[in-house]
C-alpha cells in the first residue's frame, strides 16, 4: 500500500477519533477500539490476525502500567478522604502566610493535584480561596485562577496522577517514574511562574456578580484554615503532617536509590527491587493506610478501582492504537520521509495531545491517545525513534509535551471548567476570559520550558 494513502489513513483516523468523541459523545474507549479496527482492516491487516495485533497492544499496557496506575490512585484516594492531601496543602499555606495569598494558591493547588485529581482539588479547597480573599482584599477571581492553573499542571506533569503514569509506560519508561517525577516539578516551572502574573493580571478586571452586589464572597467567620480544610472534606481531624507525607516521600526514596544503584552498576537485589514503581507505590499504599479507619479499605479500594478502571482500560485502548499503527507499516514510510519531520521533533507529540484535548476536552484521553500513537522509545517501529527520541530523557520530555498539550484550551466542553467557574461564580463568557486563557499561556509556556530542555540536553 502507497507511503502517503497510509498517512491519509492516519490522518482520518486522528479526525474520527476527535469527532466521535466531540461531536457524537461516544465513550473513548469504544472509539480508540473501532477506529483502530477501522484503521488496521483499511490499511490490509487480515481479519485473521486481527484479534493477535489487538490482544498484543491491549495486553501489553496491563502488564506494564496497570497496577502502578491502581496504586497510584489508591494513595490519592487515601490522602483526599483522610485529609491527609488538604494537610499537605494547609502546611504550604502556612509556610507561604497570609502576605502571599496568589503564591499561596498556586502552590497549593499545584502541590494538592499531585496524588489528587484537579476537579476534587479545586473543591476541596475553594473554602480556603474565598477566606484569604476575605482577608487579604485580593480579587477572588485572581485567586480562583491562581488556584485552577496551580492544580492543571501538576495535574497533567507529575505522577502519580494517573495520566502521566499512563505515559510514561506506553512510551517505556514503567521503571523510570522517578525521571518522569523530576521532570514534571522541573516543567512545571515556566507555566507556575506564566499562570501566577496571569492571575494578578487579569484578576482585578473581572467583578463577579457578588462583588458587584457588594459582598465578599465569603461568609464572615473567624475560623482558621485548618478548620476549613478539615470541614470541606467532612473529618473530625486532619492527620499529622509527617503521617500525610510519607505516602508520597517514600516511593519517591525508594525509586531514587534503586536508580542510583542501577547507574552506579551495584547488585543490591533487593534495593532494586523495592525501587521498581509498581512496589514503590504499594509500599507507599501501605503507608497511607494508617491514614483511614480499617472499615474504611474496602470503600476507598472500591472508589479506586472506580476511578482508575476506565483510565486504564482507555489507556489499554490506546495500546491497541499504537500497536495498529506499527503493524500498518505507517512508521517505515515516515522514517523513509523523516527528514521532513526532523525540524518538528518534540512538537509532534505537543500538537497532537493539543488538538485532541481541545476538541474533545479530557486531558486523560489526550495523554493516552497520544502516548498510544508515539509508542515506546526503545521501539525501531515506533514513532518515538522516528522523531529521534530514542533516549529515556528524550522520552521523559516526551512525556511532559504530552502532558503540555493536554492543558491546551479547557473550555466548555472539559469538565473542570465548569467546575472552576461554578465554584469560582463566574459568568461563562468571564470564565473564557480568565480560565481557558490562562490554559492556553500555561500549556505554551510549558511548551517553551521543555523545547529549550531538549535543545540543551538531548
């Protein structure tokens, strides 16, 4: 079959995918498995070996990523119903004080979306916004879009969010989290610094309705932060600090020495061992544990699997996507065309994630989609050697464009705008204004961090 009627192919596949998902709202796990049907039997694999090549894609991101991305959500899930997240957050509070209140919610939300999901993030904590601009006199809408843009980032950048799991092992690098952990904090510095004088810029210009009525936004109480914490998620008491921050720290270590390890060539069996993410993070699950009451387990177990379920399964989809796009024959005619796609490298992967994130609005299916169709750097018959991303820190960055262009353009057809202005009282004109604008600056500005990365270290 013709090199350029395969890239058509690809191409009607990318704009299916988005308009199936967009326009006639089917479920992106049904879509990423029809068109990858559709896509394998137009461009000639035979029906009899069909269900091989999808067995093949669907299997493979079970066996490498499914119970990272369990464990992983498991420990979110955790420190979100213990309060042990809000905890974590209540502490930057503290430590940032009252003379901060837009660095205050940036690095509040961008620390809180770490283990916990940016909707339940900007819940959890939209108490805490309305008492310091209460108490400051700063404009509450500069600090709803301080507080949204801090959550989005880290929400898309840094395990164990579950998308950004989901990336790092379909693109192979399921036992080098802690590369993708560090990069995610690194790129995360251009859109926290874009977002925060966004914020202060455009806050003041936009007056909520309430503020117009001449209130404040907030009713008058003389409670602390802790108190508001510890109400919004409904506990009795918040848990210790220390207790709130080993489920995190620990995987963290653990994957750290066993990386050192590795690279210093030492035999430590067991280090190694307790250093692979998927027992780093079951390691840090049993740290969290104390957190919740035993009759607890089995509900938050159940709320898990809830979340991580279809997560995995889209990401498992997107598995058979990527492993369609091998078996074609599409990567041997662009590595026969690579030079024309040599000036485009790491942008590919951004633009890609951009659009189906714009057009469909679940940064999650963005992330899995795109990671399923770059495949694994280590692969000669993926689109990652292609590109020339051939290395683990190529692949990481990678990871983090991916990431990058999942936050393109939250608008009205994501989920977490809708919860940003609800809970914020903005008008839906006002929330493009500041909300998706806002995305649009961070995801370019992430963009920018991670292609003078790459030119400096790749």
């Amino acid at each position: 079959m013709s090199g350029y009627l395969l890239l058509i192919y690809f191409l009607v596949a990318i704009a299916l995918i988005i308009v199936a998902g967009a326009r006639w709202k089917i479920h992106p796990f049904l879509v990423l498995i029809g068109v990858s049907m559709l896509l394998a039997l137009a461009c000639g694999i035979s029906p009899e070996r069909l269900p091989a090549v999808i067995g093949t894609g669907f299997s493979s991101i079970f066996a490498s990523i499914g119970l990272v991305i369990i464990f992983g959500t498991a420990i979110g899930m955790i420190l979100e119903k213990s309060g042990g997240a809000v905890k974590l957050a209540d502490i930057v509070l503290k430590a940032v004080g009252r003379r901060h209140p837009q660095l205050a919610m940036l690095l509040l939300g961008w620390i809180l979306s770490i283990p916990v999901f940016c909707d339940s993030g900007f819940v959890i904590v939209n108490p805490i916004r309305k008492w310091m601009a209460r108490r400051s006199g700063v404009s509450p809408v500069t600090l709803a879009v301080a507080l949204a843009g801090g959550l989005y980032i880290s929400h898309v950048l840094i395990p164990p969010t579950p998308g950004p799991i989901a990336a790092a092992g379909m693109l192979g690098l399921e036992d080098n989290l802690l590369l993708v952990i560090g990069l995610g904090v690194l790129c995360s510095i251009f859109p926290l610094a874009v977002c925060y004088f966004w914020a202060n810029h455009i806050g003041p210009k936009i007056k909520l309705e309430e503020e117009v009525q001449g209130k404040n936004g907030c009713e008058q109480t003389d409670e602390s932060a802790s108190e508001l914490f510890r109400k919004s998620i409904a506990v009795e008491k918040l848990p210790g600090g220390w207790m709130s921050a080993l489920p995190l720290i620990v995987p963290i270590l653990l994957m750290g020495v066993s990386s050192v390890l590795s690279m210093t060539g030492s035999k430590v069996s067991w280090a190694i061992f307790l250093g692979k993410p998927v027992i780093a993070l079951i390691i840090g699950f049993l740290c969290a544990l104390p957190l919740i009451r035993r009759n607890m387990i089995n509900e938050v177990m159940g709320q898990t699997l809830t979340t991580a379920g279809p997560i995995i399964f889209i990401t498992a989809a997107g598995g058979i996507l990527g492993q369609v796009i091998m078996e074609t024959g599409f990567v041997d005619f662009v590595k026969e065309n690579a030079s024309s796609l040599s000036g485009i490298g790491i942008f590919f992967p951004f633009l890609i994630a951009a659009i189906l994130k714009t057009s469909q609005g679940s940064s999650t299916v963005a992330i899995t989609t795109t990671a399923g169709i770059m495949g694994a750097f280590s692969s000669s018959e993926s689109l990652m050697s292609v590109l020339g991303l051939c290395s683990p820190l190529a692949a990481g960055l990678t990871v983090m464009a991916i990431g990058s262009g999942a936050m393109m353009a939250s608008h009205a057809n994501d989920s977490y705008f809708w919860v940003v202005t609800n809970f914020s009282g903005m008008k839906l004109e006002q929330g493009y204004r500041t909300h998706t604008m806002m995305t649009i600056l961070i995801s370019i500005a992430a963009m920018l961090e991670i292609w003078l990365l790459y030119m400096l270290l790749c």
